[in-house]
C-alpha cells in the first residue's frame, strides 16, 4: 500500500494542491487569477502560432501544451509497455474482459452524457456537445488507490481496474489527437514529428544494436549509451513537438511519437511496483529522470486549469458527472458482463460480476485527463469552466465506490490472503 501512497503523493497530492490554490484564488479574486494564468511571457515568439493564432507565449500555454508533454509521455511510456513486450499487462486473453470493460467505461459516459444533453434541449446540446470526451477519463493514480482501499491490495479486481485505467489512458490518447486538434491539420509537419523519432531510432536504437549482434559486450551500444546518453532523445523530442504543434494536432502530445524509439528493457514491473526503479534502459532513466519534473508541472497544471468561480457551476458541470458516476458503472457492467459469459471471455478467479459495479465507480474518478479534456474542448468561458467544476467534482466517486464496496459486501483481500489461496 506504501508504494501506491507514495506513487500518489508524489504525483497527485501536489496536483490537488495547485487546484485548491486556484478554485480559492479565483472565488476571492477572478481578475488577479485570470491575470496570472494569461501572463504574457513571449510575445512575437519565432516560432509558429502559439495562442489564438499569435505568437505569445502565455504561463497558460506553457503549461498546457508544452509542459504537460512531460506528463502525457510518461503515461505513453506505461502504454507502450503494457502493448509492446512480451509480459505486456494489455498482451493476450488476461486483457480481453478488461478491454471491453475499457470501451464500456467510454461508450457508457458518452452515452449519458450526449442522451441528457439532447434531453435538455437543442441550444444546452448545441453548447456543451463537444465534450462528450470529458466523462470517458480515468485518474489512474487516483482509481488505483481508491481500489485498493475498497478491494484490498490482493484482490483480482485491483488488477482488472490498472489494466482498464491504462487501456483508458491509451484510448484518451487518442481521442485527444484525432478529436481535439489545436488548428487546421498540416500532415507534413506530423510526418516530420515522426520523421525525426523513425530517425534517431534508426541511427541511435536500431543500428546499433545490429552492429551488435553476436557481441555479447554490445561495444557500438554501451559507447553511444555513454557517451550520448538521452541526448539524441531530448533533441529528437523537441522536433516530434514541434512538429506536432505545427500540424494542428495538440502540442501536449508532441512527445508521443519519441517514446517507442528510445531502448527500453524487455520487460516491465508496472507503475507502481518499487522493482521499476531498478531498471536501466534509457526509457526508464529518462522516465526517473522526469519524477520530480513532473510533479512540478502537475502543480502547475492544478494551478492553471482549476481556477473556477462557484457561480459558474451549470448543465455542463452536471453532465460531466453524470456520464461519469452513472456511464461509466453502466458501461462497464455491461460491456464487461457481455465479454465475461456470451463471449465466454471470463473474468480473473475470485472476482464476481457484481464488482465490476464497484471498478466503474472506482473508475469514474476522472479529475487530471477530465481536466486536460474540458480545457481542450471548450474555448474559455461559462461552459468550460462548468465541465471544469465538473472534472473537480469528480472525487465524489471515491465516496460511491466505498458506499457501493459496502452494499455489494465486497470482501477485502490482502496480497498474503491472495498467495495462500
């Protein structure tokens, strides 16, 4: 339980931290707080558009587009792990039920919150239609933890719930690259995002090691490892951003074409196993290099984003919750009950149906991606500060997901409980 405790106050604690500082800001004093987030820090900057068509560089973009870049590549980095290797946890039939629970858990938020936005009428659906994507996020830190306080740290459903929250988080990946652009889409700038992260490992990963084969000592390996490090990496890095910024697509997401070019082990621990800090391939270092980086930017982003008047609460701050703290029980039930028994898929032993119930609770604490989504999808205003509230609101799932671990008399399980039987 340590592990996940710390793995939450290193990440997350200041992220709420930063929140707090801005929802008391803003209700004591909107202007100066509106005033700090839109802080001009480069203005005419060279290079390309950064903020409303202009080149001026705010604290709120950079926080938002080039900063969270750090954040979204380290959950890429969990991604592409759990895909890529051979003990990958989203490889083979283990995966399957949780997948499916996965695309219960966006399709029933969607559903929710789409179906009571029309019920409200054509001018609130008109208005808030364009983030439905909100409700579909999961907290990852956040879910984990509360999990494991509801199931204890040895019940199967702990593991079903980290393998839906890192399905969740590739799928949000992906809708905030093809749904959510920042501009007009420039497929020659994507290509050259790309170019450069096929170019550094072509030149730095994959010769290398070819040159290697048969050489037990891997001399062309070690010497580029010592001598360059993540230098090639970081450089390539910055073009993928760029590159991303300059082709509509969201900037927060330029590192992303990076992360599977840089040698990593050939397995993995998990994000909140102690073992992952003994692993020494780049990706890894690079990823412990980033910890407390990050932690920062968290702050930062609470800081930014979370600055909301109570006044501004409205249908979409409604919505919001709505589509998590009903969709997403729903959908996953029932997506995860259709691959369990007529699919004949099942779900791990010594977990019951009727959990799922409790994981999509679980699971509807959506907060950070929540967050990042609202900022995205609304142009700044009553509606994107009432879908803020709403993301902020989301907390109330840790509350249901216990009352409702209660009522479903869900039996706690310890990791000794689980290895005796």
């Amino acid at each position: 339980m340590y592990r996940v405790w710390n793995f939450v106050a290193e990440y997350s604690l200041l992220l709420i931290f930063g929140a707090l500082i801005a929802l008391i800001w803003a209700n004591i004093d909107a202007h100066s707080y509106h005033a700090f987030t839109e802080f001009v820090i480069w203005d005419h900057a060279p290079i390309g558009h950064l903020h409303d068509g202009h080149r001026t560089l705010t604290l709120h973009y950079l926080v938002n587009d080039i900063l969270m870049a750090l954040f979204f590549a380290i959950a890429a980095k969990e991604v592409w792990e759990a895909v890529i290797l051979s003990n990958g946890s989203l490889r083979g039939k283990k995966a399957a039920t949780p997948l499916f629970a996965t695309a219960g858990g966006m399709f029933g938020p969607i559903a929710v919150y789409l179906g009571l936005a029309a019920l409200m009428g054509s001018d609130t659906y008109d208005a808030v239609a364009n983030g439905w994507a909100i409700p579909t996020a999961t907290d990852i830190a956040f879910s984990y933890l509360i999990g494991r306080i509801v199931f204890g740290a040895g019940h199967p459903a702990v593991r079903f719930l980290l393998l839906l929250a890192i399905a969740d988080d590739a799928a949000g990946l992906i809708i905030l690259a093809v749904f959510y652009p920042s501009g007009d889409l420039a497929p020659m700038w994507l290509l050259f995002s790309f170019g450069a992260a096929a170019m550094v490992y072509l030149l730095f990963n994959w010769l290398p090691r070819r040159l290697d084969r048969g050489k037990q000592d891997r001399p062309n390996s070690t010497r580029i490892r010592a001598s360059l490090g993540g230098a090639p990496y970081i450089v390539a890095g910055c073009a993928c951003w760029y590159g991303f910024m300059r082709s509509g697509l969201h900037p927060a997401l330029g590192l992303l074409p990076i992360v599977p070019a840089i040698p990593h082990a050939d397995r993995a621990f998990g994000i909140f196993s102690a073992a992952e800090k003994y692993l020494k391939d780049l990706l890894n270092v690079l990823e412990h290099a980033l910890k407390h980086p990050v932690e920062i930017v968290l702050f930062l982003f609470g800081l930014m984003n979370a600055g909301v008047e109570f006044s501004s609460i409205g249908d979409a701050t409604w919505l919001v919750l709505a589509g998590l703290i009903i969709g997403k029980p729903v959908g996953i039930l029932l997506f995860g009950w259709v691959a369990a028994k007529p699919m004949g898929l099942g779900i791990p032993q010594g977990m019951r149906i009727v959990d799922l119930v409790v994981i999509g609770f679980v699971a509807a604490i959506g907060f950070t991606v929540s967050l990042f989504v609202a900022s995205v999808a609304f142009d700044p205003g009553p509606v994107q500060d009432a879908a803020k509230m709403g993301a902020l609101f989301s907390f109330a799932a840790a509350i249901l997901s216990i009352i409702a671990g209660k009522v479903l008399r869900v039996q706690k399980q310890t990791i000794q409980g689980a290895l005796e039987t």
